[in-house]
C-alpha cells in the first residue's frame, strides 16, 4: 500500500499505538479466546494479552528511529555525500505460530508493518479465534485498508501459494514450524523461483521451533524485510 510505505514514520508509530489502546479496551475478551485457545489459566492468558499489548507499543517506538540505528552517513574517498537509508521491502507474507495465537501473531505481524510494509498473515491453523479478533481491532483502528491482511484456513494449503507468489517480496516461515504437512524447505524452494527473501524459522528440518515470545525482542524481525537504498550526491566546491 503506496500510502502506508509513504506515510511519515510518526504517522505510523502513533498508528501502532492506537491498535495498542484499542486492544487495551478489549482486554478480557482477548483473554478469555487466548485462554480457550492455548490452555492457560486465567492470569496466564492476561500476561499474555499484556504483552501482546506491550509488543505493538515495543515496535510502535520504533517507528522513527529506524532510519537513524539502521541508515547512516558513509564515509567514502571523495567529493560526495554517500547515504544510506532503510525502506520497507513491499509485500511481506507471514505464517503466523502454530502455538502461540496471539503474542506470536503480534511478535511477527508489527515488525513489518512498522516499516511500511504490507503483511499477508496466515493464522494459527488450530488457533485462529484471537486473530480473528485481532482483525476486528484492526478494522476499527486507524490502520489503512489493505496494509494488514489476515487469512485463515490450512497451513499446509495456503503457504504454497504465498511463497511462490511473485507480488510478494519476502516471507516469514516462522509458523512452518509445528504445521501439518509442511516442509519450510520446500517454501523456501518456491519462494526462490521468484527472488522472494525468506525468515526461516529457528532450526533446521524437523527440529525447527517456535522462538521464545516471552524474550525481550531485538531488530531481528525488522531488520529482515528492509531494503537499503544508498544515494550519492555531490558536495559541490
């Protein structure tokens, strides 16, 4: 979506913010699916939602400050300014964790689109009902149309057909891990036919994981679907 990757980093922060307070006012209700969803007791299921909360604000802070940790001026032999700057990749899809409905959805869902990208998100196969809410939130907040798409259904059926997709530039397999009948590798594979840049998921074969969504998180996610533009420009006499 041309108007979100446009949009000015401030813009897009307090947006982040806003499905952070519109998730705050639905707080029980996403504790109650959460808690049906992932067998947790009841306090558990609100940490969960908390944090769910906490890591749309986490990468909401972000927003603008971007370009300054990830870009930079370069230091070159001669008469130029050589600068480097992040830009959102375009169209990121996104397998969503299998165990994790909501924090896992949210650890993978706001790191790209803080950056202006637009997100394609599979969720959770056995999971869906707190990202079938989540949609609703999103539909009521301040977020463009179009730039947060959530799909439901079979893992195993849908994959394939977003990482062989050639309108799509990069794709997280996080939710690989744990599906039925899917093999990250032959994601990878496909996506390959259409230069599509991949996130594997943590391991290898049968022994990839789901990442720990309780840790603190880092620039990883982010950093992955940003592309750098380098722009040279003379200093003049």
């Amino acid at each position: 979506v041309a108007g979100w990757a446009g949009a000015t980093a401030y813009n897009r922060g307090q947006v982040l913010y806003r499905v952070a307070e519109l998730m705050e006012g639905r707080r029980d209700q996403f504790a109650t699916e959460v808690r049906a969803a992932e067998g947790l007791t009841a306090r558990q299921a609100e940490s969960v939602v908390d944090a769910s909360i906490d890591r749309w604000v986490w990468y909401a802070g972000w927003s603008d400050k971007i370009a300054q940790v990830l870009g930079g001026l370069n230091p070159v032999a001669g008469p130029y300014f050589d600068i480097s700057a992040p830009e959102p990749t375009g169209v990121v899809a996104a397998l969503a964790p299998q165990r994790s409905s909501l924090l896992g959805l949210v650890s993978v869902l706001a790191p790209i689109v803080v950056s202006g990208n637009t997100a394609v998100v599979v969720a959770s196969e056995e999971r869906p009902l707190p990202a079938v809410t989540l949609t609703e939130v999103l539909a009521t907040s301040d977020v463009p149309g179009g730039v947060i798409n959530v799909l439901t259904g079979r893992t195993a059926e849908i994959a394939p057909w977003l990482a062989s997709h050639a309108d799509v530039n990069a794709i997280d397999l996080t939710g690989a891990a744990g599906a039925a009948d899917v093999e990250w590798g032959d994601l990878e594979r496909a996506a390959a036919d259409t230069v599509t840049r991949v996130l594997r998921p943590a391991g290898d074969g049968p022994e990839a994981v789901e990442p720990d969504w309780d840790a603190t998180p880092d620039l990883t996610r982010l950093r992955a679907f940003l592309e750098t533009k380098t722009v040279w420009h003379p200093k003049g006499t």
